[in-house]
C-alpha cells in the first residue's frame, strides 16, 4: 500500500510561483513512476506532469510546458512540481498519484493522494 500525501497549494497572484510536494510512505517509492494531475470546478481531471521511477524522463502537458518543472527526491520519498508564471486557467485541486508505468493517462496511476488547491488570482 502506498499513501501520498500533497503539500503546498494555496493562494497566489497570476504571474507568481507554488511549490508542491508529494510524500509518500513505504519503501518502495523509487519503483513507482509519479505524477501530477489536476481538477478545476466542472472539468474533468487532466494530466499535468509525470516522472519516472529514476527521474531521467519527464512529460508535460502543453498548458504547462515551460513553466512547471516535475522533479522527485527518491531518498525522502518526495516529488515536487514547480510552478512558475501561473496563471487563472491553472486554478484547481491537484493530485499527485503513483503507477507501475510512466504514463499521462489517469487510469494507469493506482495509488492517489488526497489534492491540495491551488488558487491563482488575476
């Protein structure tokens, strides 16, 4: 069983930056592939980033592209997704999750945490 946790969501103002955090519990973090995806009111939930298990590929969504960046620590257990230049359209809860396979597709991530909102103001 693995239990992911998020961190650092917020309030922020369009052109600023966030920081999230997942943690993760168990020893087997550095054999999943992990990834970030998120829910605005009324939509469906997107993909936004992933990383695999050793951190030397990474996927983005367009909308994001060249503005986050995904990143993992495999020793404390820890992804994170920077955030820079946000903006409105980034408002939502994001998610990060945990799969066998490094994928953009929310059906192959068996393991979620709970969300943390990000708000951006304009």
């Amino acid at each position: 069983q693995v239990r992911l946790v998020e961190s650092g969501g917020g309030l922020v103002q369009a052109g600023g930056s966030l920081r999230l955090s997942c943690t993760t519990s168990g020893r087997t973090f550095n054999t999943y592939a992990m990834s970030w995806f998120r829910q605005a009111p009324g939509k469906e939930r997107e993909f936004v980033a992933a990383i695999s298990w050793s951190g030397g590929s990474t996927y983005y969504a367009d909308s994001v592209k060249g503005r986050f960046t995904i990143s993992r620590d495999n020793a404390k257990n820890t992804m994170y997704l920077q955030m820079n230049s946000l903006k409105p359209e980034d408002t939502a809860v994001y998610y990060c999750a945990a799969g066998a396979v490094t994928s953009t597709v929310r059906n192959e991530y068996g393991y979620w945490g709970q969300g943390t909102q990000v708000t951006v103001s304009s």
